[in-house]
C-alpha cells in the first residue's frame, strides 16, 4: 500500500511539473514568428508602418489604387505576410498586410490580446487612410481567424472570411492535447464562440477534413453555433496549403467580388 501511494504521489509531482512546464512555454507553443521571407517589390506594393504604445507594426498595402473593397488579412501561427504580397495583388481590392508583433521586421512580443488590439488599431487608422467609403472584409486563417471574428466585434464590416477556424484555442487545446487541463492554464483562449453574433451575414467559412492542426471537428462544432448559416466550403490538403489552390482561390475571389 505505501509503494502505491508512493507511485501516485509521484505521478501526481511528474503531472504537476508538466503543467507548470506547459503554462511556462505556452508561447513558444503557440506562436512561431518569423523574418521577412522576402521584402515584397513593384508598383503594387506599399511598405506601411503603425506606432503602437512604443512598439512600431510593419506591413504592406497591396494594389493601393484599386477600387474594389479594402481586405484586411490575418495570418496563422507561423504565418509571415511578406510572401503573399503577389497572391493578393492578383485580387481587384486594396490588400492590407500588416505582420503580428515578432513576426517580420514588426516589433514586439506576440501576444492573442496585442494581436486583437494592434488589428482594431489598423482598422481605425490605416483602413481610412486606403479607403474608407469601400466595403470592409476581413479575412483570418487560423489563429487569424480568431482574430478576425474578435475585430469584428468593435469595427462594421461587410464581410468575413474564416479560413481553417476553431471554437477558442481551449477548445483546440483541448482536443490535441486532452490530458492537460487547458482551461486552467492557457493565458491566450482567443474565443471566436463570443463574436459569433457580430459577424456579417456575408460570412465565408473554409476548412479541410484532412487539417491535422485545427481537426475538421472543431472547425464543424465551430459552424453548429452559427446564428446564421454561414458560405462554407471543403477543400482538399493540409492546414498550411496555398491560399492559390483551386477549390480556395476561386472562392475567395468570388468573395470579393461580390462584397
């Protein structure tokens, strides 16, 4: 009896240091920021910066002169913005791509919250700046796209584009990591479940059942607590595909189209 109650206190002390071990590197977890992949070129290109409580965002602004609407995208996890200046530029809109504190030459740490703010602070300052009497999308992949439903909640737009989403990042943790009590010690939830109500009608949710970072379940329980049926559409690959893959593509062009 007493090696039992050994052996259990020992996994209870094991248990305990992994929990306090993943409340500890959760942000290496969760983010993986990266440098420019390569500074985007051309006409169509306009390098923009954003001052934010001493720390300065940079980004671009794609097709500046277009006079279709104003896209703001949020990028994943891993997500650099500067390789996807050229996919954009390709859309009859004017593309905002503005990298996350860490990632790129923006400074700062990352963060759900400052990812939250610094996007609202965008939208107040630069969107006007590119045009303000255009309709407003918001496009989010991933973690973006919990940032997007989350913007969304303080700023009208006319439209929402959810690529790869999940309930809340508790949720997510949930799923791929069961055995920790998530709830409890994830300092970023990032909860899509509360602006749900705020999205627009025009809504446009993209998901793949082979994505093994954000299941295809939870992007499904995500749709089951729509108040409004949202555009959803299934396309074939993994979480990190091109946006250009055929089955995306073509529904994101005709998103913009028609917004």
């Amino acid at each position: 009896m007493e090696t039992l109650v050994r052996l259990l206190a020992l996994v209870a002390a094991a248990y305990a240091v992994l929990c306090i071990f993943f409340y500890l590197v959760q942000d290496h977890l969760i983010f993986y920021p990266t440098g420019v992949w390569r500074e985007p070129e051309g006409a169509h290109v306009v390098l923009v910066a954003l001052e934010r409580d001493a720390v300065v965002l940079n980004g671009w602004v794609v097709n500046p002169g277009a006079t279709g609407p104003v896209l703001v995208y949020y990028g994943g996890n891993a997500e650099e913005l500067s390789r996807l200046a050229d996919v954009f530029a390709r859309l009859d809109c004017t593309t905002l791509l503005m990298n996350y504190r860490g990632y790129g030459t923006s400074e700062g740490k990352p963060s759900t919250s400052a990812f939250i703010d610094d996007a609202t602070a965008v939208l107040n300052v630069l969107v006007p700046r590119y045009g303000a009497d255009r309709p407003l999308i918001l496009f989010g992949r991933s973690i973006g796209s919990g940032v997007a439903a989350s913007v969304a909640r303080s700023v009208r737009v006319d439209g929402v584009i959810l690529m790869s989403p999940f309930r809340s990042l508790t949720h997510l943790a949930d799923r791929l990591v069961p055995w920790l009590p998530s709830r409890w010690l994830l300092r970023h939830p990032l909860d899509i479940i509360e602006a749900l109500d705020s999205l627009p009608e025009k809504t446009l949710v993209l998901y793949s059942p082979s994505d093994r970072i954000v299941p295809a379940a939870e992007s499904k329980a995500l749709l089951r607590l729509f108040p409004r049926t949202p555009r959803v559409v299934e396309f074939a690959g993994g979480h990190n595909v091109p946006l250009t893959i055929p089955e995306v593509w073509r529904e994101i062009v005709a998103f913009v189209e028609s917004t």
